[in-house]
C-alpha cells in the first residue's frame, strides 16, 4: 500500500486552522510533544509499516534531507526533533 499524495483532505483550510489553534498557548515543548503524540496517533490509525515508512522517505525528502541510514549501528543515537513552527 502505498502512500497517497494526491489532495485528498476535504476542508483543507479548516483542518489548518484547527491544527493551529490546537497549537496556541503551548509552549515549544509542549507543542513537540502535541506533534508527536498526533504522527504516532495517525500512524497508528494507518497501521501499514510499508505506508508509513514511505510517508518517512517523502517527508524527510520534501525537506530537502538525504534518506535516512537504513542501518541502525551506523545511525548511532537518535533524538527527535520536531520543526519550529511561528507563533501566531
């Protein structure tokens, strides 16, 4: 299953700006970790190991960063770090 990226997401101008005001009032931490629990809830929603990793390739790509090591050994430790995002 692959990933699609085609416009698929109805109301798309709402769900921004619900996202945004889910966003206000939070600290920087705070609004990582916001971020991180709603990746891990959509991943769960979608469930397919191969659709995820290609949503990993596309986004890290889209940012204009070099595939990631498919090595673990060769990574070395890793800390996730969500994008800083403007204050509105």
């Amino acid at each position: 299953m692959l990933l699609s990226t085609h416009p698929n997401l109805q109301a798309c101008d709402d769900f921004y700006e619900a996202l945004i005001a889910t966003h206000q009032g939070l600290e920087t931490a705070q609004s990582h970790a916001l971020n991180a629990r709603l990746v891990l809830l959509l991943a769960n929603h979608i469930g397919h190991q191969g659709t995820l990793l290609h949503a990993l390739e596309l986004a890290r790509a889209s940012a204009g960063l070099a595939p990631a090591c498919a090595d673990p050994a060769e990574r070395g430790a890793v800390t996730p770090v969500a994008p800083v995002h403007a204050a509105a």
